[in-house]
C-alpha cells in the first residue's frame, strides 16, 4: 500500500512542480485569482477532512478491540465527510461556473495568463483530489461489505487499515492544497 | 504493512487520535490567520511548515508510521527528501 503512495506522490508532486514555477512567473495575477476563492468553503472542508482522518483512523483502533459496531458506526462517519465535502466542492465549482469561470470559457480566456494558469491548476489539481475522495469512499463501501461478510474482522483487518492509509493521503494532499490555492493572499 | 505487524499490533488510543486532531484543527486556524495579516513572501513559507507539520502528525499518529518498521521510515523520508530536493531547486532556479 505505502509503495502505491509513492506512486501518488509522483502524481501529486509533478503538479505541485508546475503550481511551484507558474506561481513563480505569474506572481500578480495568482494573487488576484486566488481572491475568486472562498476562504470559508476551503476551511469547512479542510475541517471535515481533518475530522474524517480522525474517524477512519478511529476505526482501525474499534476493530482491533473487537468493537465492530463501534467500527462501522466510525465509517460511516468517514463516509458521510466524504460526501459533506463533495458537495461543498459542488457548490464552489458551480459558483465558478455560474460566474463564467471554468476552463477555456470565455471569460477566463479574457483574462492575463497567469490567471488562467491558476484556474487550470485549480480545477486539474482539486478535481483529481475529488476524484480521490470519490475512490475513497468506495474502498470504505467494500470494506463494510466486507466486514458484514466476515471478511474483515478484529484479527484480520488489513482492508480497513489500508483504505484508511489512502484516505489519510487524501486528506495529505488537501492539507497542501488548502494554503496554496485559497490562501494567497 | 509488513506480515508480523498483526503479531504485535499497536493499538493507539481514542484519545491521542482526539489529540491529534484538536493539533491539526489549531494549526489549520494559525495558517487562515496568519495569511490573512499579510507578511508577504513569508507567507508561503510559514503556510508550507505549518502544512508539512500537519503531515508529520497526519503519517506518524493517523497512518501509524510511528509504530512502523525502520526501513519503512527510510523509504518514506527518502521519497519526501528527493521531493523536497525538486520542490526547493525549482525555487532556487526561479528566485535567481
């Protein structure tokens, strides 16, 4: 599992690479795109996501003491930030939109080139995280399948640890993601 | 995931989770409060630390890299070394 995170890093990383140089070049006009952001929006899911690392990891601790209830109780938790912060996210997309401001609109083109550098990271890079979330949620799916079938359980649980290992990276990710994109200010 | 690990699983406690995250929760509050003063380019370098201590609670108490293997400390910090190095080198080549 943490040989696949490597993987994840590249994936993330190289991103990360290109936000770093265009950041550099386009200084300005990442400063007055990021005010486009809602700061409170950003907040709230890094809050939800914080909060469910903290329940997925939780859950691990319940199935090792042979609280199964206790477990699944945690993962649906987990489960039900995951959608509260898919749906936050479908907000603030649909705002973008609705302001005429997703890739090649005519408005965004209108504007300086860093400007659209910045949207076009901005949807690229948060929408392969939410793409992520969406994985995330159903790895948890099989694991509370797996668990009513018997096949996870107190002595056997690597299922669960290794989907609360990815979803622990999801919310890795957002933690960078949260200051470079809606904390510029 | 090494083959032993269950052998001697480490169970962490609710309460250090809760811990932890009261920990994540404040420093996510001092990084929304320090962009909003304004300290410039410092910013981003305050923003970044508080964002790679968050990681370090985030991998050695929710991911358990605390009551892992040496080896895969060594991967790990290898992989988040050779990341940093291109992270900091692109800065180096763009600041000059």
């Amino acid at each position: 599992m943490w040989l696949f995170l490597f993987t994840e890093l590249i994936l993330f990383g190289g991103m990360f690479i290109v936000y770093a140089v265009y950041r550099f070049v386009h200084q300005q006009e990442f400063h007055l795109a990021a005010q486009e952001l809602n700061t409170t929006v950003g907040l709230i899911n890094t809050i939800i996501l914080l909060t469910s690392s903290m329940t997925a990891a939780m859950s691990i601790t319940a199935m090792q003491k042979g609280n199964i209830r206790f477990a699944k109780g945690l993962i649906w938790v987990t489960i039900l930030s995951a959608f509260a912060f898919m749906v936050n996210k479908f907000f603030e997309w649909s705002a973008k939109i609705h302001h005429g401001i997703y890739p090649g609109s005519p408005d965004l083109l209108s504007k300086p080139n860093g400007e659209i550098l910045y949207f076009g990271l901005y949807y690229v890079m948060t929408g392969l995280h939410a793409l992520h979330v969406i994985v995330g949620v159903v790895f948890f799916l099989f694991v509370l399948r797996h668990i009513a079938q018997g096949k996870v359980t107190p002595t056997a649980y690597v299922r669960l640890e290794n989907s609360a290992l990815y979803w622990h990276l999801v919310d890795l990710i957002w933690i960078f993601l949260f200051p470079l994109f809606y904390l510029i200010h | 995931m090494s083959e032993h690990q269950h052998a001697e699983a480490h169970v962490t406690e609710y309460g250090k989770y809760i811990f932890v995250w009261l920990a994540l929760i404040a420093f996510t509050g001092i990084t929304v409060t320090a962009a909003g003063i304004g300290l410039g380019n410092w910013t981003i370098v305050l923003a970044l630390t508080i964002a790679s201590a968050k990681s370090w609670f985030v991998l050695n108490y929710f991911m358990h890299l605390k009551h892992e293997d040496t080896v895969f400390k060594v991967f790990i910090a290898v992989a988040l070394f050779t990341f940093v190095i291109f992270i900091g080198f692109t800065f180096w080549d763009y600041s000059f």
